[in-house]
C-alpha cells in the first residue's frame, strides 16, 4: 500500500515515517521544509522512501503528485505546531494548518483515494481543570494554533459528512522524545541545562501536560490508520500528567543537576492550564495502550540529545 505522508519530516511525522518504512509500506513524504523540517530525521531510512520539497497550499503541485504517485490512503501531519509562534503571528498557522488542509482534502475528493487520516491534536478541546476528554467533548480551543487546528479537524468532518471523503481523526497529546526541534519544552529544556543554564518555566509551573512518548504516538497512527472506524476520531493519550515544574525537576534529577536550576518566566498569553484525554475508545475499539512510562521515556529521550 502507497501512504502520502505530509509533514513528513517533522517531529511526529517522521517517527511514523520511520516505522511505517520498516513495516513494509511504501511512502510518499511532501514537506515544505520549513524550520521545524528537516530529512536528517529520516537518515535511518534513507533511500526508501520518495521524497517532494512541496507546500501542501499550492493546489496544483499537489495534484500533480498525486496524479504521478496514484497514493492509495494519506496520512496528514503538516501544520505550524508551535503554539508561542502563532501568538506571535498566526498567518503561516491559517494558511498551512486551514487552508493545507482543505487542498489536501480537495484532491482526496479528486483522486477517490481511500482513506484520509487527519492528525488534530488535544488543545482543540480547550482545557479543563478536572476530568478528561472524550471524543465528544465539545471544542474550545484557545490559542490561535488551537483554533486553526478546530477549523482543520471539523473541514475533515465536513468533508466525510458532505462529499464521503473517508476520513478518520486522531487528537494525540503532547508529545515527546529523539528529534524534537529544540522550541518545546522538554528539548529546550535538555539544552539549557547542558549549556549550564536555568530552564525557563511559565508562571510557577502549575499548567499539567499529558506526556505521550512520540513512537508510542506514531505506532497509535499506524492502528488507526489501518482499524479505525471512518468518519470516527480517536484520542491518543498516555494518562501520565504532570506539571511542568515537575517535569523540570525530573529532567535536572536525571541529568544530576540541583533542583533550583530553574527560572520562572512570564505566562504565555491564554496559556492553557491543563490537558486530559480519556482514551477509553482507542482501547476499547483497536486495543491500544501507550507503553512507555514518562521516567522511562524521558531518560531514553535525555540520552539521545546528550548524543546528538
Ligand atoms: N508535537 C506535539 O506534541 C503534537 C501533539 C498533538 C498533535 N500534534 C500535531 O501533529 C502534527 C505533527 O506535529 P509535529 O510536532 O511533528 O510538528 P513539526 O512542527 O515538528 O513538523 C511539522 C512538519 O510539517 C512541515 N510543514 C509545515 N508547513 C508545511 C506546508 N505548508 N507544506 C508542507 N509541509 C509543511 C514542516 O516542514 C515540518 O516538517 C501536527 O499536525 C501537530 O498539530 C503535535
């Protein structure tokens, strides 16, 4: 089976790049190369997958790769992901993550392909101070990169319930692990106290994360790009929360340095103050659990920034 991956060379996508190489698939990658881009994260599989320099905006050469590589199912990670640059400036978050999506949606329509796999994320349902999200809990989101992720998410159901494109949605959380571009909280981290320096905090470290190790993200992917139900969404969510000053904290305990080696900084603007997913349905539904422990992914994730 042909899989068009977007985003591809990002984060999340090139763990799912990776893994989906090494199952036997054949994989079509289209990334814009933007800064959070970069093939480096697909040296491990190099020369096994194809590759288009492409942005998901431009109609046209989307058509055209689609019409060359006949792709049978997509799976769709391109977005802007950095929630504190689309404070800055949320244009590049409508056009790639809105107006990206609606392109890639248009050519699903055009080229009858099967399925189409919409990675959202959990910050669409806002936040919430007791309790987790279902899939049907109602959208909130807060930050501009929240909400033009809402926009794509219900475009993807418009799309199913209008015209039939077969989508199916995952809504993962934070993630987490090897070749996080370092603007995150747990690699900026890593790198600061490697350079001997505090690690920034926002407000006094109360806001909670739902942290989910990036392979056990990208393995849930692949099940529900394989299982999942059309026309469904799916959380993906590990269960293990802490607050960011704990994580810090673990993060300096496991690189032996003292616990004060932390400054806290001025709160994001709408800064969300906790993310919960209820992950009864992936369970029930496709038998998936996160398998790895925070500790645990943690220190595998310290490693290898300490070696790269
Ligand atoms: N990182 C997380 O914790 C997290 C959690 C939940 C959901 N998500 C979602 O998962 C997906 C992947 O996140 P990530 O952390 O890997 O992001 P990332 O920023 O690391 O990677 C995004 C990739 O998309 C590419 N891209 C950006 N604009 C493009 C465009 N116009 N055309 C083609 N390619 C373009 C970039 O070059 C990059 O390779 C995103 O949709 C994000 O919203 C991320």
């Amino acid at each position: 089976m042909k899989v068009l991956v977007t985003g591809g060379a990002g984060f999340i996508g090139s763990e799912f790049v990776r893994q989906g190489v090494k199952k036997g698939y054949r994989i079509v990658v289209v990334d814009k190369l933007t800064y959070a881009g970069d093939l480096k994260r697909l040296c491990e599989v190099r020369g096994r997958y194809m590759f288009y320099k492409a942005d998901i905006c431009d109609k046209k050469k989307m058509e055209a790769i689609f019409r060359k590589e006949r792709p049978a199912v997509i799976a769709h990670f391109a977005a802007e992901s950095h929630v504190d640059r689309s404070i800055e400036d949320a244009s590049p978050f409508m056009d790639t993550n809105v107006k990206g999506t609606q392109v890639m949606l248009d050519c699903c329509r055009k080229f009858g392909i099967k399925r189409f796999l919409h990675v959202s994320t959990d910050e669409v349902y806002g936040e919430i101070s007791r309790g987790s999200f279902t899939e049907s809990s109602a959208f909130n989101p807060n930050s501009p990169y929240s909400v033009t992720k809402a926009a794509a998410d219900m475009l993807v159901r418009a799309y199913w319930r209008t015209y039939g494109v077969p989508a199916v949605i995952v809504r993962p959380s934070n993630n987490y692990g090897p070749w996080q571009f370092p603007e995150k909280l747990i690699p900026v981290a890593i790198h600061r106290v490697r350079a001997g320096k505090k690690i920034p905090v926002y407000a006094r470290g109360h806001n909670v994360r739902e942290w989910l190790y990036v392979s056990d993200c990208a393995q849930a992917i692949w099940l529900v790009l394989a299982k999942g139900r059309i026309g469904e969404s799916y959380n993906i969510g590990s269960g293990q929360e802490y607050r960011n000053i704990d994580t810090a904290r673990m993060i300096l305990e496991i690189m032996g340095k003292p616990d004060n080696m932390i400054e806290f900084v001025k709160d994001r603007p709408g800064h969300d103050i906790r993310y919960s997913l209820n992950t009864a349905k992936i369970r029930r539904e496709l038998g998936w659990k996160a398998g790895t422990r925070f500790s645990e992914g943690l220190k595998k994730t310290i490693d290898w920034y300490l070696k790269h």
